[in-house]
C-alpha cells in the first residue's frame, strides 16, 4: 500500500501501557518491535519477515527495525530476559502436554 500524503513515521509504531508489557508494538497489530527483532537477528531480511507476517506492510517492518537499531541494546535486553523466562517456566511446567483428542 502506498500513502497518497506523507506518513509521519512515529504513526507506524505505537505503545500502550499494560499491552504487551508496554513493548512498541506496530500499528494496527498486537505485534511487538521485538518479534521484528527477533527475526531481524535469525538472519532474516525485511522482506522475509512480511512473507512470516503479511497481516503488517513493509513500512512498520522496516520503522520497527528503525526502532530496534536505535534501540538496540535495550531490544537485546528484553529479548535475553524472554529466553531467562521461558527457561524458568519450562522448568517449573515441565514439557507440553499433547493436546486432548
């Protein structure tokens, strides 16, 4: 989709606190910078991140990485912190049940 007037690139990004643990999510989605990021950091390219999620267009892909490399430290952080989590939880869960026929 192109703009017919001038996108002012903060539009592309929002955050709202409570949601998402006040993690920048893109506009118009649920989806967190760090989703982006995360794939940004397997190797991924903008481009193949839109064909893993093509409910979001280029633009909030590519204001998301904008996010992350200015940010990227924190991003990383945050990232870092989820694997500590989900470890903990693995462990105090136990493995994944299959699901009830």
């Amino acid at each position: 989709m192109v703009a017919k007037e001038p996108v002012e690139i903060g539009s592309l990004l929002y955050t709202r606190e409570g949601f998402r643990d006040g993690r920048p999510c893109l506009a118009g989605t649920g989806m967190t910078i760090h989703t982006v990021a995360a794939h940004s950091l397997m190797g991924l390219t903008p481009e193949e991140i839109l064909e893993q999620f093509p409910h979001v267009d280029l633009a909030r892909v590519h204001a998301a990485l904008a996010y992350f490399f200015a940010n990227r430290i924190e991003v990383i952080a945050d990232l870092d912190a989820d694997v500590v989590e989900g470890e903990r939880l693995s462990k105090e869960l136990g493995p994944p049940r299959p699901p009830l026929a």
